[in-house]
C-alpha cells in the first residue's frame, strides 16, 4: 500500500509544483514556463536527423507530441521520487529539487533568457516538496497508514493542482486573445508599389499556409514596446519602431516560401502577396560596412537566421515583411515583423518574429540551422508537385486532368513536363505567373486507359536547366528528385 501512495503522492505534488510554475510564467514569461522551456532545451538539443523525422512525420503537431512527451517524463520521474521517498526521506526535497533545478536549467538556456527566468521552476519545486513531505507524513514507515487522512490530503493537492493548471491555460488564453486584438487593430498602409497583378488562385490563403518553426509557444510581441534594432557593421545603427516601418515606402509582391526540409512532392511550400519595407534601400542608407557579407535576423525568441549581405542586395524583392495576403501577419507567421528573401530556403532568409538585424561575417557567426549543419548557402532548389489526382487515387478512365505547382524561384519556371509510365515526357500547360518569385500552376490533360499507371513531373527552368532526377534528402541543403505517384484508372 505504501508503494502505490508513495507514488500517488509523486505524481500530485509535481501536478501542484508545476502547475504553480506554469501559472507564473504563463503571468510574466511565458517562455519561462518549465514544460516548454524543457521542450525548447530538447529541440535544440535534438539531432538534425530525428528533428528532420519529427518534422516530416509529424509537421504541426511535432509540438503538442513534444510537450506530451515531456509531460509523461516529468510523470514518470515524479512517481519513482514519491516512491523512494516514503523510505528514503531525503528524496521528498532532493526530487523536487532535481526537476526544480532541470526546469530552471532549461528556462536560463533558453536564448533571451533573463536570471529571473528560474523563479517559477524553483516556487514550483519548493511547493512541491512541502506537497510531498505533507502527503507521505501519513504513509511513512513506522507510522499506522492512515488510509483517509491520506486521500483526503491527494484530493486536496489534486485540486490545486488543476486549479494551477487551468489557470495557467486560463492566462495564457487571455494573453494570446490580448495579442491577437492588438494584431487586429493594425491598420496597414497600401502599397506605394503594388507590384504585378495576382490571380487569387495562385495564393496559399493564410489559414492554410504551411508553419514551419522551433517556437513551442508563438512568441508574445508587444506592439508598444516592439522596435527592430539594426546594428553591427553599418556606419548608422537605426532602431526602428513598427510606425517607422509603416511610415517608409511600402511594396507588395506575391512570393512563394519554401521550406529546406520539404520532401520531394511535400506540402512545406506556399505562397502569398507579401507587404514590406524593401530591405536593399534601408540597408544602403544605413552604410553597411564593405567587409559585411552576413545579416543575421535574430527573432524575439532567439532564432538567428544568416542571408548572404550580396543576395539581400542583388536585385530581388527582399523585404521586411508586415503583411501577408492583404491582412497583417498572423501570429504563427512571425507578426508584426518577418523577413521574406524570395528564392531562398526560409530558415536562411525569412525570420519570423523579427527583434534585430545585425550586419555581420560568416566567418565570425553561425546562425542556428548552420551551426546543425544545413547549408549556409540556401537557394531554392527547382521543384515540381503532382497535387491532383491524389497518390493510389482510383480515377475513371478517359480525360484526366494532372494538376499542380513547379518553383524555380529567381528563375522562374520555362516548362513543365508530364510523364505517364515509361513514355515520353510531354509539356503540360502553364498558367499565368505574375512572377519568377512564385510557383506556376501547370495541367495536362491525360487520355487514360485503364489499368495501374505512374505519373512523374519535371521542370524546367528558365535558364534552361532541366529539374534533376537525382535523389537527395532535405539534409543539408534541400530534396531533389522528380515528384512521382500511382494511380488506379478503373474502366
Ligand atoms: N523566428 C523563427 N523564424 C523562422 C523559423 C523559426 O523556427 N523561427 N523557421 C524558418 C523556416 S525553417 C521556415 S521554412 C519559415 C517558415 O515560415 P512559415 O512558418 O511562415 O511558413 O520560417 C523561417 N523563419
Ligand atoms: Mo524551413
């Protein structure tokens, strides 16, 4: 009987201890927050090669998996220390005291972190051993175990442990509603160029636009006190607020984002009218030193983000970006500031949640993906998705139409070919683009008799290089292959 309390006894006062944890961080910094500073500490921890599977297996949900793991470990570790201690009296403060100072090891890991951020992971651990002492001083050797005194004692630790729990959700909701009313007051200026026209078609809408980042929680901006600092080897230093931004002429322009660790036919691609300030301009008006051939973006929760300084200022449309299909940028999406730099992977040019640029060397930085080991050069690579018919789709024979995208951003797209098992390529039909900086949505109409059949497509860039067959992994630098599927034509 004594096993099992001892182990009831863990697993309810580390409810309590983290739970109070959540509740003050959750109130002050949320990324202080023992389970998700754990959670960051883990992801940046974690091998390329397992974070590339977590991402492709998993994509969105890759995160409340994470938390949930954690969670269950934090269970696991709580019941064994409840169970020792009922004998060994120590561990009802060297169990507590472990998790404490793991969670506040992680909260000081986490990058902007403040000394402050250890507060709620060692309140929390301190009430949790106070929990624990007060539970197994009815279930302690020697003493006659008092069965109700013992319950009742569970119930009431169990209570605040879901009151601290749900009031941790409670404010986080509240602080996310805050942010999201805030987003909704911007007002955004028009464009001073508006750039070519779009076919709404072509364009991800925003709810449907894939998310690719290491952010557990998506960071909490506050609009008031948000400046972007450029700095480093600039001859002028500049802080700008979001109205100064707002203030500067603006541009729009349709771009398609990918992303590295997209797979051959993957769905870590989209694209949309992007509003921002030019960056080329801000940045020769602020003197950026001849030795400077690094910009690293660093985000509100610590992202760095290294673009080559030659590819910022060669021409394209990169941008500071503040709107995203005619809305501000969503949350997820990095408002109120992000970098878009068109025909680059998005983890080497388009930071989300901007705080800082700073002008820099590869030689003396490397950036967050770099330092894992992804290419510091990042140009998109050409690629081409079969979208419809879906793979194994069981179609009727005759007309069928194979649709889908092609990107060769910088490039843009020359042709695009279809090929239906072993015969030969044929060009598909390609519908207006408004640029080289997006995806071209292509057709071909398949006479199909019945039977199993593959489709494969390739692309065609319009420097006249054909999209190589070559298998390649997303790791280091982005998937190659031609995008094939199987369909089932029925009579
Ligand atoms: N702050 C921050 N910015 C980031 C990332 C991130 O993890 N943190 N991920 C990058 C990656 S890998 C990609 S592909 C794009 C994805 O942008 P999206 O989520 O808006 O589609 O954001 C980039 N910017
Ligand atoms: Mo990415």
């Amino acid at each position: 009987m004594r096993t099992p309390a001892g182990a009831v006894a863990g697993l309810l006062a580390a409810g309590w201890g983290v739970g109070v944890a959540e509740v003050l961080a959750a109130a002050t910094r949320p990324a202080a927050g023992p389970l998700v500073a754990v959670g960051g500490a883990v992801i940046d921890a974690t091998p390329t090669a397992v974070k590339e599977l977590a991402v492709r297996e998993l994509g969105t949900s890759d995160k409340p998996v994470l938390l949930t793991v954690v969670g269950v470990m934090v269970a696991l570790l709580a019941a064994l220390a409840g169970v020792v201690a009922v004998r060994k009296r120590i561990m009802i403060v060297a169990g507590p005291a472990v998790l404490g100072v793991a969670g506040a090891g992680a909260a000081l890991s986490r990058p902007a972190s403040q000394a402050y951020d250890v507060v709620p992971s060692i309140v929390g651990a301190a009430l949790a051993a106070v929990a624990l002492w007060w539970l197994l001083r009815r279930a302690a050797p020697g003493v006659r175990l008092d069965r109700r005194g013992f319950l009742r004692a569970a119930a009431l630790v169990a209570g605040g442990a879901v009151v601290a729990s749900g009031a941790s959700v409670a404010v986080r909701r509240a602080a996310g509603g805050a942010r999201a009313r805030a987003r909704e007051a911007v007002r955004l200026p028009a464009a001073a160029d508006a750039g070519p026209p779009v076919r709404p078609e072509l364009l991800t809408p925003n709810a449907d636009f894939y998310r690719v980042d290491t952010a557990l929680t998506v960071p909490r901006v506050d609009l008031d006190g948000w400046s972007l600092r450029v700095h480093g080897m600039v001859s002028r230093e500049a802080r700008l607020s979001f109205e100064d931004l707002l203030a500067m002429p603006l541009i729009e322009r349709p771009v398609t984002l990918t992303c590295v660790s997209n797979e051959v036919g993957g769905p870590y691609a989209g694209t949309a009218r992007w509003l921002g300030v030019p960056l080329a301009p801000l940045l020769r008006s602020l003197g950026v030193s001849a030795g400077a051939d690094q910009l690293v973006a660093r985000s509100v929760d610590g992202m760095t983000i290294g673009t080559p300084v030659a590819t910022l200022l060669d021409g394209r449309d990169a941008m500071l970006a503040v709107g995203m299909n005619g809305e501000p940028l969503p949350l997820e999406h990095g408002f109120p500031v992000r970098m878009i730099t068109p025909g680059v992977y998005g983890y080497a040019g388009s930071c989300k949640w901007l705080a800082s640029l700073e002008l820099t060397t590869f030689d003396r930085f490397d950036a967050y993906w770099v330092e894992r080991g992804w290419a510091v050069q990042a140009p998109v690579k050409t690629g081409s998705r079969i979208d419809r018919p879906r793979p194994f789709a069981q179609v009727k024979a005759g007309v069928v139409t194979v649709a889908g995208v092609a990107w060769a951003q910088g490039r843009g797209i020359a042709s695009v070919e279809v090929r239906v098992d072993d015969g030969p390529w044929r060009e598909a039909e390609l519908l207006p683009a408004p640029s080289a900086d997006t995806w071209v949505q292509w057709r071909y109409a398949w006479q199909a008799g019945a039977g199993p059949h593959s489709l494969a497509v390739r692309a065609t860039d319009r420097t006249g290089a054909v999209q190589t067959q070559d298998r390649a992994t997303p790791f280091p630098s982005g998937a190659t292959g031609w995008h094939t599927i199987s369909v089932t034509v029925g009579a």
